[in-house]
C-alpha cells in the first residue's frame, strides 16, 4: 500500500490512512506500507535547500546533502503512521530506506534503486509485524542517504514490492486512471483496468497519477499494480480503482483510452540552418552532453534553397539552458535565428487498440481542425500520437478528442 | 563546536554560524560541529508524535517510533550546515547518528551514549573534511534511532569531542555562564571559569545554559569545555566565554560562585504518617518504582505523640502522578492527608569554595530573612545549598542572595 502526500498530509488523514490499512490487514494479508513527506513538507525542505545552495550566488546544491534534508519529510511520516498504527493496536514499525536497506546508485537528488534485499522486511513481516517504509529514500553504497526524485514514492512502493512478491496499490486523491482529466472533461470515466504500457504513455505524457518509473518498474517486473483513492470516510471501502495489467488481461480492448495533457514542455525553434549531414547530430548531441531531454523533433525545407528549419520540445526548466548552449554553439552549428516558444501544450491520445486499427490519427486531426486547433509539431508512437498546440487550445483539444473517440461512452 | 537550536532557527542564522566555522577552520584546527533542530522544529515534531499517539485516549507514544520523528529535526540542520559550508567553499559533509555510528542503549526518548568509534569521523577529518554531525540523535544496537532526551546534542557534542580528543566549544544565545540569570539581576556577571562540580550544580539546579548529562561527561572525560555565544555580526569574534574546567586550573577561587533558581518542581506533603522505621522506604521504595525522582526531602514530628509529617519535591510534570501513586496506597503507607503544593521555587548558591568556608549557610538564611523569605525545605551538599521557597519571591530571593554574597562585585 502507497499513500502519497495529500493522502498523509496532517494527523487526521493518517489515521484514515491506518483505517486503511487495519482493514487490509484485516483480510489476512502481509502489508507493508510506503508512505511520501506530508503534503508541503517536502517544498518546505527544498526551499531551505535552496536558499543554503544561494548562499554563494547560484551554485547548484550539493545533492548529497539536498538529499539528506529533503529525505526527512518521509521520516516523519512513516514514523508518525507506526505511532498512529501501534494505538490502533496493530504490530507496526518504521523502516528508513537505509534499514530495510533500499539501495540505490549514487545520482543523489535523482537515483535509481539497484536492489533491495527482502531478508529484512520479509522477516518482519513474517512475524506478523507491519513494514512501514520512508518512500522517495534509500541509501547509497557508501552509506550516504539518496533520493529518487519528485513523485520517487510510487516507484519506491512498487520496488518493495517486487522485493517481496506483492502487488502494490497506490492509494492516491483520486479513485482511479480516468480516460482524461475530470477537471477539464466531466464526462472523463474512470477505467476498470489499464495496461502497463497505456499507463507508461499516460504517465510519460502528462497524467500525473503516477510516476513514468514506477509503471516501467512494475511492467518489468510483473507487479500488479492498482490506483485506488485514500480519501474515504470511517467504515467506506476504496472501492475497485483502477487495475494496471498486462494488455492479455484485459478483455474489452478499446483503440484509445485516454487522452492525456502536458503544459511542461516548450518548443524551439531553429532558422536558416545549412541542410547538410551531421547538423543534427551537432544539435542534439550538445543537448545531450547537458543532460536536456529531447521530446518531439520535426525538420522542415524552407523556401530558399539549401537552408533547413528544425523545432523540437525540451521541458520548460531546460528551456533558457538549451537556448544559450545553442546560441553558444552558433556558428559551429551555422543557424541564423534561435527562437523559444513556452507558450505550448502537448496533446495525446493513448491505446493499445491502435497498433490494429488504421484512422486514428485521421479522427485526431479531423477533430482538431474542426475546431481550429492548428497542430505545429507531430509525435506518434506504436500506442499514442501526440500533437503540440498553442497552449491557449488545451482544454478545448482534450475536450474534442474525448468525444471523437467516444470516450464518454462505457 | 555545538550550536543550539536558536543559533540554527533560519537560513540566516546558519550561515553566520557557518562564517564561525570558517573561522575557526582557518586556525588551522580539525573542526567538527554538532548541531541541534532549528529553533521551533522539535517542538512541532512531537506535538505530531502527541497527536498520532493521543489517537488511542491517552496511551503513551512508542517511544522507538518518536525518535524516528524527532531525530529528522537534526537531520535537516546538518544537510542544511554542511550545504552552507560546501557553499563557502570550504570541505563539509553532514554525519547522521547511525553513520558516525553514535552507539546508544535503547532507552528510547532518553537515550544514553554507549560508544562512538571514532574511526570514520577521524579517517574523514584527518582529509581535510569539517564533519557536521546530527546531533540529539544516535543508533541503538538493533539498528534503530535513539534520541537522548531534551538538550541532549550538548551530551552529543561532548561525546563526539571525548571520542576524537578534541575540547568542545558549545555557542548559545548567551555569550558565557553567569553568577545568575540576568534577566533577573541586571547586575550578574559573566564568569571566566568555573569548574565543572560548580557547572554541574549550576545546571541541575536550574541554570539552562548546559545539560546536565554533558557536563558530568566532560567532567568524567577530562574534555575542556567552553560556553560562547554564536550571536555574532560577520568579521566580530564570538569572545572568550566561560571555560568550565578542572577546579586546580581556577586561581581566583570565589566562595560562592553562582545564584541558580528552577521553578519546575512541586512539593508534596503527607501529614499524620505513623512514626514508625521503614515508613520511608515503603513511600520512596513506590516512587522508585514508578520512576519518579524525588529532590529535596525533610521529615518533621507533628505535636501529637508517634506522628510525624514528611514534605518532599518532584519534577512539576510527575507531581500528579505522585499524588496519585501515594494516594492509592494510602492505607499501607498509613498517612492521614496529601497535599500538593506547585507553587514554589527552589533557589540554590553554588560555590567550591563552601568545602572551607564556613558560615555560607548563615549568610544565606540571614539574607533571606531580612527580605521575609520563609523557608520551606532545605539541602545541601558539599558545594550548594539550596532552599525551597514560594515562588512568588523568586527574583527577590536571587536578587539578595547575589548581592550578600558579593557577586556583583569583580
């Protein structure tokens, strides 16, 4: 069972919490509990990491130490829940992530779990006890504390599971993976079950109901993986939420099942660049070597002859970075005008169903223009097609998609 | 170096404190600092541990579990220090109490230090590296936190400073120990020395300067110890302080060193106990067992033949409890009537030089009665004396026991 910030974010609801997990306990099974920082605690501590990193104007962090401030927050709360738990007359205890130990590689600030041997935890809980597990924390192989990055809970709770051969649910502020957005869509339905690899996509391309890297995890490693809501009153079940299976599990198949929205990227765009082999590559190699993400590319002819335009999306917080490094690079490049858009959104539609069924993208593209959408940049995959459109469009894009492919319908 | 929670309370604060320790780097010294929660922090951490714990109508909070939410308070300020530090330019790293490893017992909530390898933190010292340690916190031997009771990253930095052999400098808000609290006598004067019976006085009996426990650990692990304050502006010298030290290194020995009040006892009085032997043992033999810790005692004989009465103090927060304890075996012990008074403070004059001097005592009751002060209770031991009375004359009393004893004057 995961619980992640808002789930925990004062006394009250982690005795909800613990109703929760009494009732799961209660049904004969072995629960542990991974648990995330108290909802702001975690903002909270960056801010002082950050105004003791500003101390000498603008070094970054020193990110085995922003590492050990931040990783308090879900000390606290798994120790709080312990507490909260014990009164309830329940065998619990708190597990940091150097204790089970949760080992990780040392990219502090952003590290990936190497392993976690199970001997300790599957012992506790062989005697009955409750693991209550620090999420988002481990420890490198020097001893040092490390932290798995924002939403790193998810990706936590699905390791400790596949440690110990359970199945994880994520107990969220929603019931469930909704076909799109409620707050955009009121007609978004929740979905009984999802794939793994519709969830990846869902979760890569906006949806922010879990984390790329726990559904990745969960896939390879063949965790059954639930999305279900925490917030329930006294003696309420969570209901059925939402199930992320394999696709073979899965028996009504639609050709798409969700639409999903992302506001954090931005596009750039380069002018006047000789067509020639290699610039490319002179291109994205820069970004790389600056560890920039690069999402949607497109390369396109301009009228005169020999000159080529390029535009592709980076996150918004790489944005002015990959614009200097480019303009650095210029001439050696040989561009002739750089320019920034962070106005954008990107906009996909997700399902599995595509991979047999041809005309998707042409519904895609017929709903958008149907209501003026004009589509700048096209990204598709073998189970999603994403579009980046003027950000302005975003509510009215997912809205006219959701339709099309009567995801309203049950 | 050992900073209190007030000289880490903000951003701010910690960045002057690191300025101190680049200071006292570039005296060519191996630093290592201990630090408390920031000002406020602990207080929030256990009114969290009170709430998830009052959940069950009032049962006790699991102290294991307490430590794992408490000890996070330290945890912050060392990452947040040693980030300073880094920023500075200079080679810091933060200590947790499970890396050092500081080896408690697994009192939980009151721990006390078993050991401190001090192979690590030299190995990481001798290259150059300002270890900055969580203090209050350390690890029991099953490998759960510990903490070591309120005030206790005193007791953690004089530990730290016995295990390397190092003195230990603690700065507070105060820049030394005086003759009294100068909130009430504006005339108090900061001491140069005192030596470490006369600190240990100090502190039992009131002064809030130094934990108890890390001042009888600097007596018994010969570490030079020194009060300072940390309330310094960039380019100013934090000053001499006081040193607390063997008595042998004080010349100028005073008869009477310091003036100390506690108002955070309460007298009990049990009227009409049989007079009988071992009617003592059967009332302290109870308290003992329920771990309450009984201070000053006097024991009187009532008019009426073979009974007597018997007034003693306790901590103000088990004078309830003793009450009840008491009450509940009333018709064993055999008493008529309880009482509780709260309202009273003990009062105490300290000073190795009482061991050759007479007539401290006299000046004592002389000056207390020219002022109407009655006495309530007395006790002495070989450096103090300290006398029980209504609380309301509390400054009054410290006020002319300062002044009959001359401590105003150099």
């Amino acid at each position: 069972m995961k619980f992640g910030g808002t789930s925990v974010a004062d006394l009250e609801r982690i005795r909800r919490v613990g109703r929760l997990v009494a009732a799961e306990v209660a049904t004969g099974k072995q629960v542990a509990v991974v648990v995330s920082a108290m909802s702001g605690k975690t903002n909270e501590l960056v801010a002082w990491t950050d105004g003791a990193g500003a101390a000498a104007q603008g070094l970054p962090p020193s990110d085995d130490e922003y590492d050990v401030v931040v990783a308090s927050g879900e000390q606290v709360t798994a120790g709080l829940l312990a507490m909260t738990l014990r009164n309830m007359g329940l065998n619990a205890r708190s597990w940091m992530g150097w204790q089970v130990p949760i080992i990780t590689d040392d990219a502090h600030g952003r590290a990936r779990i190497d392993d976690i041997p199970p001997e300790n935890l599957a012992r506790a809980m062989d005697a009955g006890e409750i693991a209550v597990i620090a999420g988002f924390q481990g420890v490198d192989r020097q001893g040092r504390i490390a932290t798995l990055g924002r939403g790193g809970s998810d990706t936590s709770a699905v390791a400790v599971a596949a440690a110990v051969g359970g199945a994880c649910d994520i107990y969220t502020d929603v019931d469930g993976v909704y076909t799109t957005d409620p707050r955009i869509e009121s007609k978004a339905r929740k979905l009984a079950r999802i794939s793994y690899e519709e969830m990846l996509e869902m979760a890569s391309l906006g949806a922010k109901v879990l984390q790329t890297r726990s559904v990745e995890l969960a896939m390879s490693q063949h965790v059954p993986l639930r999305v279900l809501s925490s917030f329930v009153e006294p003696g309420e079940a969570p209901g059925q939420g939402t199930i992320v299976c394999d696709e073979e599990e899965i028996v009504e198949k639609r050709i798409v099942s969700g639409v999903a929205y992302s506001r954090d990227e931005a596009k750039v765009s380069l002018f006047g660049l000789p067509d020639t082999p290699g610039v490319s590559s002179k291109i994205f190699g820069r970004l790389a070597d600056a560890n920039v993400n690069v999402d949607m590319i497109v390369q396109s002819h301009a009228r005169s002859e020999g000159a080529a335009n390029m535009e592709f999306t980076v996150g918004k917080r790489d944005a002015a970075r990959t614009v200097e490094i480019l303009r650095a690079a210029q001439s050696e490049i040989g561009f002739e005008d750089a320019q920034l858009n962070e106005d954008v959104a990107k906009v996909s539609v997700i399902g599995v169903g595509m991979r047999s069924h041809a005309g998707v993208a042409k519904t895609m593209f017929t709903a958008l223009a149907e209501k003026g959408v004009n589509i700048q940049v096209i990204s598709t995959s073998e189970i999603k097609i994403s579009v980046l459109i003027d950000a302005a469009y975003t509510e009215l894009a997912v809205r006219a998609l959701h339709a099309a492919y009567e995801l309203d319908k049950v």
